[in-house]
C-alpha cells in the first residue's frame, strides 16, 4: 500500500510551508489529507486507479493530481522543488519539542543550523542564547528535546511495529511450510515502544522459510541468514528476528523469548524449588535431564504451579504472587468496549463529517459514541466557538432520532486554560452531555503551577473526564511536568473519570498511572482520539495499555452499557 508514503509526502509539504510560513489554511489543507490518506482501509493507488480520489475527505483537482503524479513517477515535483530550496536537515529540527516552524527558519537563516548535531553542538556551546525569542532556558529545553527525539529513533512506537510485524506474520502464515508462528519479545506484551521485533515459527523445511522472510518487499538489509535464524532491517529503520524451533519446545521458547527478563527469573525461581530447570527448549527434571512440558506456554507455566499469566502482566510486577493466590485479574479485552468517548469531526480537526464517523463507530458494534471536538482556543486545530458548539448539539439531536440502538452524545474536548478554568463557559457546557478536559498549551509550566491547573479542572462541577493527563508525544514530547498523585486523589474526590487516550502517539495515561488509577477506584475511559474512521480500530492500543494496567471491565467506564453509562453520566453531573 502506497498510502504511508503519500502521507509522508503530504506532510513533509506541510512542513516545508511551515517553515515558508505559507497560508495556515493551507497547509492544515495539507495535514488532513495525509491523515485521512494514512488511515484508509484501502491502497490509495487502487482508489486513484477507479477514479475515486475526489470521495477522499479532503482531497481536491490539485491534490489528487499531486497523487496521480506520484503514482505515475515516483516524485511530486513541487515537493522536489521546495526540497532543492530548503535543506532536509532544516525540517528535521522540526521534529525536536520546543523547535517550531519560526524557531527553525531562525536558526537556518542566522546560525546555519541544518541539522540536529548542528543545533545541539551550538546549543551545548550556548552558542543560541540571545538569537530571538531564544535564552539560556530555550538551550536546555532543546538539548532535552533532542534527547527525547534519539530515544524516539531508538526505539519504534508499538502501533507503527505491531502493523510491521503482523503484516510479516500474514506473509509467513500463507506459507505451507509455516506449522506455528507468533511474535514474542515486548511487542506480545504490548510495551509502548519496541526496539526490535522476534517471531517465532515451527517448520519441517525451514530453509524455504527463512528464504522467504529475508525477500519481503520492505527488507531494506539482511543482517544475517542460517538455517534455524535470521535478521533482517526493514525500510522502516528496525530490526526483524525470526527464529525456527521445535515444535515439542515452542511454547517454551515463545515463553522464554516474551520475556520480560525480571518476569522469567522468578519463573525460574519456582522451578529450582521444584528441582526443575526452565529454558527456551523447555522445562526439565534437574536430576534426570528429562523434558516434562515446553509445547505450550500453558504446560511451563502449569509446570511450576502457576496457571497462565497473560503477557501483557509479565513484568514482574506482582503477577507471579497474584498467580500463586488465585488473584490473577481477568483483563479487559477489546470485546468488552461498549462506546468511544474521544473522537474528532469536521467540525474541528477530523476527516470525517459527523453523521459519517457515526456510521464508522455504530459498524465497530458499540452501543455509544462521544463527539468531542475541539473548543475555540485550539486554533491550530480549529476549534469550535460558542456558536458552533450549539450548532454540533443540534446535528447530534437530529442524528440520534434517525439512529436506532445507537446513540451520539454531544461533547467536547476542552480547553483547560493556564489557570485551570474552562475554554467555555458553564452555560455552554451544561448544554453539553459529556466535557472532556485537556491541556494544548503552556507545556513548560512548573510542577505546582501545571498540577494546580489540572486539579483545578476536574474538580469542576461539570466535567466528566480528563483526556490525555500527561500530555505526551511518545518520542516526540516528554510528559510535562505534573504531580499525578495529586490529580488522580483529586479526580477520586470529584468522581472525574480519566483517560487512557488509545493513540499510539500518546498512550496516555500510561499503564503504571492506570494501575494507580485503578487502586483508587477511579473510572477509567479508554477512547481512540480517532480522526479518520480508520482511527477507530487505535482502541486495541488503549486496551492494552489498560492491561498492563490490571485492568479487569469494571474498572473501564465504557464497557458499560448503554444505560449504566448514560446514568453514570447524569450521577456525575448530579454531583455538583
């Protein structure tokens, strides 16, 4: 599929206009189409082949012609010419936190900053401080920038290594000689980021296998070929381990190779006990070397007296003592989702009218869906001002008495300003049936001065949830600075519910503040922060940042039905 590409392409214009400073309009023109590009279902290239470029949101005579350029020649000579104008290095600098579009012109033009090592050598040599709007603390935020940008390319973010590595696992299962195959290592238990990716597969004829894997279309190196494991690069710039084994040991090895490291010692641990020895072949009697379990994971764990532990838990975190007690939680699964409560239309920043998205949802099998664009002050994502808001609630009503067994609640997802009041006022907000609160701005704020701002948020009478509580861009911005503990015993007080946001981009919170989350017995959402249909299905990530939470159904306030969650809404309210 060639539509990652064109929204690569699409996007590197926009950034290119940014830096220009171009007409905004238009190069939100630019990002929007690259998201609903990135999300289709189908290739771009089969679209353009019947002629359907026009029904793509966004796209209009020029952009698709840009399109049908690129399909046609492999380059879009506009973007060829703006790259011949600006350095590549210059866009680059745009990827650090605290480098906008202004900041990196600025640097180009007047210290010939091109590149990332160019702008951390001046800014360690404080070389920076007194260009404008740049001083001595603008230095350390970008040497902090830089920091979080290397451990970005470090490792890859788990929604973009999960599609990699089950469209290679797709690839292999078409295979006869393919018997078992799964993926182990921190992609199975769901980490946030993965430095590499392990499959593991059983095969009588292995050569045929690995000749098949080394030759997959997106390899860009093979770093290494045998008979029972290979390496591989992949264009997407990370490391691809496929390991043949035995199929009376895989489960062993599937085991031993999910880790986590500390999760496998403590298995180990209760098989010395029991004078047994656990490794990637298999679980053996310590005095007569005899292999007693290792096809299945279940038969290891079963062997020293634990039942299955789900690999989104092993990270010795408890799960072994839990396991020994009976207390192993049953995990929320995606199945268990009733509703989505984040989710962006064209009446901000999404690529989907209203009435479309709700057709997107309704097919997903939920009972509910929240609309929550944006309020007024985040202009960059066109926000939606008093008027339109009421305008939003009048579209909602009228599309819920044309929808049977589905319903739209109108919210919003709203500005919490730098002292921690509303983007609108309460008047607007009781019009609404759900208020999500956020933070968009002053990221650089102190610990007290940002905690007192988000306590001060959920604390009002009719807010029902805070979205993305940390505010991060996984390998793009740190969190800011906040004291959790004191939100979420603030949202315990309120009975605000939090979120865990499902883009792969923020998983946010993350799974150690879900937990936490859960002990206080606040409810927890689960939303996709969707803005194209295709967005729907980030919920899967949600759900497993929700596992690794320990989180059971009860604790998740969408898998309610339909009424549970209408009357949670209205208790919530009822409060203040």
């Amino acid at each position: 599929m060639k539509n990652v590409e064109i929204a690569n392409l699409f996007n590197e214009i926009a950034d290119f206009l940014e830096v220009k400073d171009e007409n905004p309009f238009r190069i939100r023109a630019y990002r929007r189409v690259a998201q609903a590009v990135e999300g289709l279902a189908e290739d771009i290239a089969a679209i353009a082949e019947r002629g359907g470029l026009l029904d793509v949101p966004g796209i209009g005579k020029d952009l698709a012609a840009k399109i049908q350029e690129y399909l046609a020649t492999g380059e879009i000579e506009y973007l060829a010419g703006l790259r011949r104008e600006i350095p590549a290095g210059v866009i680059e600098l745009m990827g650090i936190h605290g480098v906008g579009p202004k900041t990196a012109k600025l640097l180009y033009q007047q210290v010939g900053v091109d590149s990332v090592e160019k702008l951390e050598e001046l800014a360690k040599a404080h070389k920076l401080a007194g260009l404008p709007g740049i001083k001595a603390k603008t230095e350390e935020n970008i040497l902090k920038g830089i920091a979080v940008w290397r451990s970005g390319r470090e490792r890859m973010p788990l929604g973009t290594a999960l599609v990699l590595a089950e469209a290679i696992l797709g690839e292999l299962r078409t295979l006869k000689e393919v018997d078992e195959i799964a993926a182990a290592g921190s992609l199975r238990r769901m980490k946030e980021t993965v430095k590499d990716i392990d499959i593991l597969v059983t095969s009588t004829k292995p050569a045929r296998v690995m000749e098949v894997f080394i030759g997959l279309p997106n390899v860009a190196e093979v770093l290494a070929h045998g008979e029972t494991k290979s390496s591989v690069r992949l264009r997407e710039n990370i490391q691809v381990d496929l390991r043949v084994v035995e199929p009376d040991c895989f489960g062993a090895a599937l085991q031993y190779f999910t880790g986590s490291k500390q999760h496998n010692i403590r298995v180990r641990e209760l098989a010395q006990r029991k004078e047994l020895k656990v490794s990637e072949y298999g679980v053996f009697n310590e005095k007569t070397n005899q292999r007693v379990a290792g096809r299945t994971e279940e038969e290891v764990y079963g062997a020293v007296g634990l039942p299955f532990i789900p690999p989104e838990l092993r990270e010795d975190g408890g799960e072994i003592e839990a396991a020994l007690e009976g207390r192993l939680p049953t995990l929320v699964t995606v199945e268990d989702i009733r509703g989505d409560l984040q989710m962006h239309t064209t009446w901000s920043d999404g690529s989907h009218s209203l009435s479309d998205l709700a057709v997107g949802v309704r097919a997903k099998g939920y009972q509910y869906m929240a609309v929550t664009d944006h309020s007024k002050s985040t202009t960059v994502a066109g926000g939606m001002k008093e008027e339109q808001v009421l305008q939003m609630i009048a579209e909602v009503r009228a599309l819920n008495k044309k929808m049977k067994d589905f319903r739209i609640l109108a919210g919003c997802e709203v500005d919490i300003k730098g002292d921690g009041t509303l983007d609108f006022p309460d008047e607007i907000l009781r019009q609404l049936d759900l208020v999500l609160v956020s933070v968009h701005s002053r990221f650089k704020m102190s610990r007290e001065e940002m905690t007192a701002r988000i306590v001060r948020a959920v604390q009002h009478p009719l807010v029902h949830l805070l979205g993305h509580p940390t505010g991060r861009l996984i390998g793009e911005r740190s969190a800011y600075e906040v004291d959790m503990e004191a939100v979420l015993a603030a949202a315990r007080t309120a009975g605000t519910a939090v979120e865990i946001n499902a883009s792969p981009s923020r998983l946010d919170l993350n799974d150690l503040h879900a937990r936490r989350a859960r002990e206080l017995g606040i409810p927890i959402a689960i939303d996709t922060d969707a803005h194209t249909i295709d967005q729907l299905d980030y919920m899967r990530f949600g759900v497993s940042v929700a596992r690794r939470g320990w989180l059971t159904p009860r604790d998740v306030l969408n898998a309610l039905p339909e009424k549970q969650f209408i009357t949670w809404l209205e208790q919530k309210r009822s409060r203040g």
